[in-house]
C-alpha cells in the first residue's frame, strides 16, 4: 500500500492540475483566450476548458457601462468660459478588439470622450450650447462611436447633463430675457389698443347710421348704472335736442 502511495499522489495531482482548467462564464461574459500568447478565440458563456499552464484568458463584460465625464471647463465659440459634465453609455460588441487593439478600453473611452466634448464645445457658441443640446449630444456620440468602432466598442448614448455658466452671464442673460418680455408686452398691449379703436370706430360707424343703437346703448347705459348702489341721478338727452337747439340757435343768429 505505501508503495503505490506515490502513484496515488500523482494521479491525484494530474486530476487537479487537469480539473483547474475548467472555467465557467456568465452569460454577459466573453473570455478571450491566449495559448502561450497567441490568441486563439473567445469562449463562453457557460462552461468551457483551458490548458493549464498553457492557456491564459481575459473576460471582458458585455452589458452597458455607464461612464462619468467629470466637469470640464471650456470656452465657447463666442468666448464665454464654462464648465460641463455628460455621461456615456458605451457596451463592447467584439470582445477580442476590446483586448488587443487597445490597452485600457475604459480609460481610452473616457479620456477621448472628454476631449470631444471640449472640441464640440469650442465649436459652438454659448446659445447653441444652451439651446442645442440634442444636436451637440448627437454629434458626440458620432464623432466617439466612429473611433471606438476599432476597439469592438459601440456608444450607446451621450448626454450633457449640466452647463454651468459664470455670474456675470446669468446676470446679463437675465437682463436680456427681462428686455424681451418687456418687448412682447408692450407688443401685445399696442396690438390689443389697435383692435380695440378699430371696433369702437365700427361701433361708432354703425351707430351714426341707426339712431335707434345709439338711443338703445344709452338705455344700456343707465341700467348698467343702476347695479350699483348709487345716489347720483344722470339723464340722458336725446341728440335730437341738441340737433333742434344749434338749429333754432343758427335761425336766430342769421335773423
């Protein structure tokens, strides 16, 4: 028995050495797999076997990665310093590109993801900043999806998600905001003036060729006066009065 120990000892071993080559991938895993350095394909997911000693693998995640610009300050196209921050989501579509055409894929997405925002920036002035973000969010996920389309990597989608604009300018900008609807207001009450005069001038148009409107408007009048508790007493005095009064006043003068 103690002379086929070793034996036992060996075949023990071999069964450890060959059982440590067992691996096993999520579903959103891709292992890319070296054999003494070379590549030889991706495996998974699910289970599958490396050579011990001889196979080296790298697994790489598949599923959406979220990624964090930090703020970036930057001058606009008009001159005006501000600083931004956006977010991308980036996934790997060919894990063997993400390993060997490029070192550190996240690092490499980040770094260039921030100097386009600031180039993009800098093309723009700061009303197509503020006004124009889906385009600009557009035009970045272009410019970042065709250079990591090497890598194995697809943008997903890119967002700014602040704008932080100097004192001075909110200031400025409020003035200006402030000015134009000063502007809208004054158009308005200007515009709503003319439509007024024009419907007293028909008001006064129509009544000039029915006495009968104007006599039923001053009747109107009165009991519009009347709903309230007044103690004023108006009467009103038909215009023919007045018309007989200046005539008889002009008989009398050419006399």
């Amino acid at each position: 028995m103690q002379a086929n120990l070793p034996y036992i000892v060996t075949i023990f071993v071999i069964l450890a050495v060959a059982a440590s080559g067992i691996r096993i991938a999520q579903e959103y895993q891709r292992a890319v797999v070296f054999r003494l350095g070379r590549f030889i394909g991706i495996k998974g997911p699910g289970i599958y076997y490396l050579i011990p000693l001889i196979d080296r693998q790298q697994k790489v995640d598949t599923r959406t990665t979220t990624v964090n610009l930090e703020q970036q300050e930057t001058i606009t196209k008009d001159s005006v310093t501000i600083k931004v921050n956006a977010v991308l989501w980036f996934r790997i579509v060919d894990a063997s590109k993400s390993i060997l055409e490029v070192a550190n894929y996240g690092q490499a997405v980040y770094q260039f993801s921030v100097t386009a925002l600031r180039n993009i920036i800098g093309q723009h002035s700061l009303d197509e900043v503020l006004k124009g973000r889906e385009e600009i969010n557009r035009t970045l996920q272009e410019i970042v999806d065709s250079t990591t389309e090497p890598w194995g990597i697809k943008i997903g989608m890119v967002e700014m998600k602040d704008v932080e604009i100097p004192e001075s300018m909110q200031r400025a900008m409020a003035r200006e905001a402030e000015a134009i609807r000063e502007k809208r207001a004054r158009i308005v009450k200007a515009e709503a003036e003319l439509e007024a005069s024009i419907k007293l001038t028909q008001g006064a148009k129509q009544m000039e060729e029915s006495p009968i409107a104007l006599e039923l408007r001053r009747m109107q009048m009165l009991s519009e006066i009347g709903i309230d508790n007044n103690t004023t007493t108006i009467v009103l005095i038909p215009s023919e009065f007045f018309q007989a009064a200046t005539g008889i006043a002009k008989m009398a003068s050419e006399r």
